[in-house]
C-alpha cells in the first residue's frame, strides 16, 4: 500500500533559526549576486546523464525533443528518497546555488536529479524550444519516467521495498514551474505529483515580477537576464535546418530589450497565448494554490522582503489566504535575503531549512 507524507501540520519538528546575514554580503543585491562569484561545483564521478523524451509544446505528440539531467547518488547502503531540483530564469544546472543544495541533499542521503528545463543548459541542443512558467508536460513526463526508472530497476539502485517519495525542489521560477506541473496533474487514485515541494524565492504573480525587473534600479539585473535567455535561444536553434526560420529568430532577437518584450516575442507565442498578459496569467499560480489545494502536497515556501527580482508581496498575500487549518503550507519570509541569497555565517540558511524539512517529512512517512 502507498503510505504517504505526514500531514498533521505540526511545524514545532525543528526550530528555525532567524536568518542571519553574514559581512560582506550585506543587503539585498549582495546577497543575491554572491554565488555568481563562487565556483561550480564538478559532477560526482557517479553521476548519471538522462535523456527524457517529452512532448511538442505545440501538440502531445513526441518528435525527438528532450530534457536533459544528472542523477547523482549517495553511499549510504538505502537512498531516503529522490529529490528533483531545478533552475530558474536563464539558469542551468551549471548554477552555484543548485549544485550546492544538491550536493548537500546527496550528502544526507538521497538521490539527486538535476533537472535542466527545455532548452536550458547543456540541454539546448536537444529541443528546439525553450520553457516556459507553464511547461507542466514537461514536469509531469520527468517525474513519470524518474518513477518508471526506480520502480522498474528496484535492485540495481539498492532499494528497499518501502514507498520511495519523491520531492522537488524549485530555484526562483523553477518552483513556479513546479507548482503549475503540481495543479496541472491529473491522477485518478489523488496521487500528488511530488511528495513534497520546496519553492525558494519563487514568483507566484509574474504580472508583478515583471514590473519589478523593469524598475531603472533592476537595468543591470535585467541586462544580464537577457543576455543568458538570448544565448539559450540562439544555440538551441543551432539544430534548426530551417535558415529562414532561425533568421527571422535572430533579427526578433536584437530588438528585444526586456523580459516583457522577450516574452511577448518568444514565449508567449511559442506557447500557444495570445498575449503575454494572458500567459502571465495563466502561468502565475498565485489564485490557484487555493481553487487547486487539494492537488497540491505539502509545500514550503521561502522568500525576503528585499529580494530585488521578485516581490514578496504574493507570497504574504498566499500566507494571509490560507486558513489556520490549512496545515500543507510551511510559508517562511525573512526581513533579508535576496533573491536565492540567504547567505548566513553558517552557509545557505534556505539550504539548511529545506534539507531539514525534506527529513522531516521522509522520518514521518506514515
């Protein structure tokens, strides 16, 4: 029989410290560029790369698209469980802040797949699209297969016969991805898509994170995004034997100047919404983590009040609709912190709180 996660709501399992900014990281805007000067982390030497067959964003048939990711494992004898984790915004699982978090979950004990979205990453190559905040199929067809692969090689990955749960982990839009994934599963017996849901620093209105990076003290953040999105695109049109098509891609491309103007484009468009409000509409997950709470696991939410890419204020606004008896929700918001920051004098104060949550719930599996 399946057990599944705890779900008595009691919050008293482990004491969170108050979040603690360490010198010289100071301030919002430190604290969310400081991984970009750290060191990537190497893949382990057992890692294991997975080609995942997905759908045409145009239809739901499969025509030789991909995602690509890396399954990492422990040494412990029995793996805890498996833990997805997954980038944001013109990120890849080349990001400081991913392999970090991963490698601290591998380290206690769990299988890690390092998920790179349509055509992120090292994964461009392999589809001539690229994600969106509501690529759900996407989502959806990782976790099935991941279930398909574990429960079909049970032995080969030394696991026992109790229930393996498996969790997600969302970085910035990566969790908004996986929201929108989580309420878009259609399962006949209510099964979850994840087991549990970790989304840090996660936009829940885009509508408003998209005014926010337009603000002219955001100009240099902005640049810099779209930089890494216009890369993406050009090199997974590499592929393309279309030239007309992939000229008529690259002069879009230099006109564009905002994360509005290149989703209204690109995204939009090549995800079937008429306008770009539309799909910031239907993307934006906020109203619906309350129509759709019962299809949702139990989820924990991380976000500061300074975080200079998205606003807080949805994340209080979710927190402020959820009712005391709704106990699925551990939502955790911090006066400082950045965007993906939390940068404490013992480490990622956001990695430390996830990790103990995820053990938290594997060590009440009822």
């Amino acid at each position: 029989m399946r057990s599944k996660i705890n779900k008595s709501g009691d919050l008293s399992f482990f004491k969170i410290e108050k979040f603690t900014q360490v010198f010289p990281w100071i301030g919002g805007d430190l604290q969310t560029i400081r991984d970009t000067f750290c060191f990537e982390f190497k893949l382990f030497k057992n890692a294991e790369k997975v080609f995942i067959p997905v759908n045409n964003i145009d239809s739901d048939k499969y025509t030789k698209d991909y995602l690509l990711g890396f399954l990492e494992f422990p040494n412990n004898s029995v793996p805890k469980g498996l833990v997805i984790v997954t980038h944001g915004l013109g990120g890849s699982t080349k990001r400081y802040g991913l392999r970090r978090i991963s490698k601290k979950l591998l380290d206690e004990g769990y299988i890690v797949f390092k998920l790179n979205l349509r055509g992120a990453g090292s994964g461009r190559y392999l589809s001539g699209s690229n994600y969106s905040a509501k690529c759900s199929k996407d989502i959806i067809s990782v976790v099935s297969f991941l279930r398909n692969k574990f429960k079909e090689e049970k032995e080969a990955y030394r696991l026992n016969d109790k229930y393996f749960p498996i969790f997600g982990i969302g970085l910035s839009l990566g969790g908004t991805i996986f929201l929108n994934a989580c309420i878009d599963y259609k399962s006949k017996n209510t099964e979850k898509l994840f087991d549990g849901l970790a989304c840090v620093s996660s936009p829940l209105d885009l509508l408003s994170c998209s005014q926010c990076i337009d603000k002219p003290r955001n100009f240099i953040y902005q640049k810099w995004l779209i930089s890494r999105l216009k890369s993406q695109v050009l090199k997974s049109q590499d592929n393309n034997e279309d030239l007309i098509a992939k000229d008529i891609i690259k002069r879009k491309l230099k006109k564009i100047k905002t994360i509005r103007e290149f989703d209204d484009t690109l995204t939009a468009p090549s995800w079937g919404y008429k306008s770009v409000n539309d799909y910031y509409q239907d993307a934006s997950p906020l109203c619906k983590l309350i129509t759709f709470y019962e299809k949702l696991p139990v989820c924990l939410f991380i976000h500061a009040k300074d975080d200079p890419w998205v606003p807080y204020k949805s994340t209080f606004e979710l927190k402020n609709l959820i009712s005391k008896k709704q106990k699925k929700f551990l939502i955790l918001i911090t006066e400082k912190g950045g965007h993906n920051g939390f940068h404490s004098p013992k480490g990622c104060w956001s990695d430390n709180v996830v990790s103990q949550w995820i053990n938290h719930k594997v060590n009440n599996l009822d």
